[in-house]
C-alpha cells in the first residue's frame, strides 16, 4: 500500500467491553500526556540547537536533538495508531553527505528545509496544551472521581484548609453534603471510562491534523516513488534484455551456428563418405532438439504461454508441479487481473519458490492467492529454517522493486527456525478476459 492510497482513518478494533476499553483509552491518554510532555523539552532543546547553528557548532548538535524529537513524534504516531487513526511519516529521506563541516551543513540544510521538522515543532508546543489536556481528561475524571469518593471521611480538613471547598456543583459544608459529593464522584469514575475513548479518538484526530503529512509533502513523496520506480523498472527492463541477448548468444544462436557447420561438413562429404555424414546428420538433430528446447525456455521467462492462455492461477499450478517441493496452491480468484500485473505475481512467485528450493531447507510450501480491498494478495509459506529477509540476498531484493513498479508492497515473516511466509499486495482490478 503506498502513502494516500487509503484513508488515514481506519475503523478502531471492536469487541472489548466499554469498561476494558475505558481503562486501555485512560493509560494511553495518560502515556501520551507525557510522551507530549518530553517532546516539548526535545522541542526546546532542538530550537538552542539551531540558534547555535550561527556560531558553528550547533551544526552538529541539531541532527540528534531533531532525530530526538522525531523519535517522540513517531512514537505519538504509533500510539495514535492503535486507536483506528493511522498517521503516516512525513519526513524526507536523509541526504547521503560525508563526515566533517560540509556533511554537518548538509544534514542540517535538509532538517531545516522539510517542512515536517516544523510541524512536529507545532506539535510539541500543543502537546501539553490543547491535544495534552484531551488526552488527560479521562484520567482526571478518574482521579477526581476517587477524591469525590474520599471527601465523606476527609471533609473536615479539607474544608478547613480550603474554604468555600466546592465538588462540582456541590458546596462541601457538612456530613451530608460530603456523602452528595461522595456519591457524585462515584458516577464520575464510570462516566470517565465510557469517554475516554471518544476522547481519545479527539485527541487523534486533532494530534493527525498536526502531525500527518500535508498535502505537498504527499505528492512529493509520491513523485518521488515514481521516479525511484521508473528508474528500477527501466533498469530491469535493460537487465532482461541484456539476459534475452546473452541467451540467445550463448545458447541457440550458437547451437543454430553449429548446425550450420555440420550441414555444411555433411554437405561435403556426401559423396566420400556416407556413415559420416549419417552421424553428422544425427547431431544435428539433436542440436536442433535442444536449440528448440533453450527458445522454448527463454520464451517462457519472458511470458509464459500457460500465463497468457489460462491466468495466474493456472500458470502457478503448473510451477507447482515442476517443483522439486511438495507445493499446494489455493486461490479464490473470480476473474483476471491485468496482464502485467499477472506477469508480475507469475515472476516474483517464481523467485520465491527457488529461493524455498534453493536455501529454505523446507519440504513443503502453501501458495495461497486472494483478491480483496481491491489487490491481488498472494502469500508463499514454507516449513524451512527461515532466516529469510531483504537483505540476505538480491532476489527478494529484485521481487520488491518489480511490485514496487505497480504500487505493491512485499512483506516477510521468517524467524529463525521457521516457519518464512511471504505476502505480495499488489492493487489492482480485475477484468474478464476473453
């Protein structure tokens, strides 16, 4: 899923009783008060920070207190999350920049440059204003509830510390007024619970306003994927053809050269001696035989037939049945994505079943193939040692830029030990084909 594709807002997880909920809303209203609370310190910190960017040093004092801060700020994200509002980052990658003045210079020319390091300076000073007090009220309902309940056994010195001592609406004189204002403070410890979380989800919703990435920053972020995935697909593109050339070089080309040869040499010889030109003819043959075979290989890395004539769906059961592995395939697909968007599953499906064949380990692999929230969903799970991840090769590495061409994200789980589940999302819609 890429940045926008989707609202932000996304329903909040039901099923827990509105007292569970009270209380998890209640600890995390208070959690995020004081997360708030350390920002508006790193925001301070970072603000002398750049005010001694003029005298030299704080060029390099200002990354860290900014990556301090952002750190608070992502952490709010994270929190507010988990309440249904989903906040995206905002930030712009960091430069690549050397070591010493000029490097120092960069980084800080990129951090005051992103329009984000500002708002997440908006954020902190409101963190413990307007966002911090939606964020606490719950929790002062409740400690002020508790002190309610307290007061018909505190009252007396309570009131002669504070005159004209009032719990609400209650003035707080005597015996049975304390009981009033005991009871009142009984009913305030509910009414808390039941609204923290509406609470909480104000307090989201005004916290996005501050910290979600605005409107430019998005269509920057997303211009900018498109030139990285335009670069990556035009690079593979070159790559696959430059592999096309290379095959067809090496192999039938050079089979076709051969044949030539041989014909000729048969040619010659067909006169002087028969049985000569009968083997020669007989190779040939199997040149031929195993010319045809490397075309029909390197037709099928391009584009299969069995994908073009009977779908994905098809195409990934007739791997299963070449593979060396005990594979399953199970699909609900009620009709063909678009060509290259098939193409694309096909190849990245291919690359994750040598890979379970090749350094898994595993025995068995599940491919399960979905169509829902308008993507393509295809998961490969293998019962391997697992351990897999982008960075222990470039194959995955090759399947995560060709999804990232049509939008589609790539997602491992693979401890150690196992069991490794690849999932592809890749957005698109279905059309019947003819």
């Amino acid at each position: 899923m890429t940045e926008g594709s989707h609202s932000d807002v996304q329903p909040a997880r039901q099923g827990r009783n509105w007292f569970t909920a009270g209380w998890i809303a209640m600890g995390r209203g208070l959690t995020m008060f004081f997360l708030g609370l350390l920002a508006v310190f790193l925001a301070w910190f970072a603000i002398v920070g750049m005010s001694l960017t003029l005298l030299g040093f704080g060029l390099f004092l200002v990354p860290g207190l900014v990556a301090a801060l952002r750190w608070s700020a992502n952490a709010q994200r994270r929190l507010t999350g988990k309440t249904g509002v989903r906040i995206a980052e905002p930030y712009a990658p960091a430069p690549r920049t050397e070591g010493g003045w000029k490097g120092a210079w960069r980084k800080c020319e990129a951090i005051f440059t992103d329009s984000a390091t500002w708002r997440d300076m908006l954020w902190a000073q409101c963190a413990v204003t307007v966002t911090g007090l939606f964020a606490i009220i719950p929790f002062a309902s409740l400690v002020h509830g508790l002190f309610g309940m307290l007061l018909p056994f505190i009252w007396e010195p309570v009131v002669q510390a504070w005159d004209g001592t009032w719990y609400m609406f209650v003035p707080v004189r005597s015996q049975d007024s304390a009981w009033i204002a005991g009871g009142l403070g009984l009913l305030e410890i509910p009414v808390g619970l039941l609204i923290a979380p509406y609470v909480l989800r104000l307090h989201a919703r005004i916290t996005h306003s501050l910290l979600a990435p605005t409107a430019k920053a998005r269509m920057g972020r997303r211009v900018e994927h498109l030139a990285r995935t335009r670069t990556d697909v035009v690079d593979s593109s070159a790559a696959e053809i430059r592999r096309i050339e290379r095959d067809l070089h090496d192999g039938a080309q050079a089979r076709l050269l051969a044949m030539g040869m041989k014909l000729g040499a048969a040619e010659s010889l067909l006169d002087e001696n028969p049985e000569a030109v009968r083997t020669l003819l007989a190779e040939t043959r199997d040149a031929s035989v195993r010319a045809l075979e490397e075309l029909r290989d390197l037709v099928r890395g391009i584009h299969p037939p069995v994908l073009a004539d009977r779908g994905l769906v098809d195409a990934v059961r007739s791997l299963a049945l070449e593979s060396r592995l005990q594979v399953q395939v199970t699909a609900n697909l009620p009709a063909r994505p678009e060509p290259a968007v098939e193409s694309a599953a096909y190849f990245a499906v291919c690359e994750l079943l040598a890979n379970a064949t090749k350094h898994s380990g595993a025995r068995r692999v599940l491919v399960d193939i979905q169509y829902r929230a308008n993507a393509l969903a295809v998961s490969v799970t293998d019962d391997g040692h697992g351990g897999a991840g982008l960075e222990s090769g470039s194959g995955l590495q090759g399947v995560q830029r060709r999804l990232a061409a049509f939008d589609g994200t790539l997602g491992i789980s693979s401890p150690v030990g196992g069991p490794t589940t690849v999932s592809l999302q890749i957005p698109c819609a279905l059309t019947v084909m003819p």
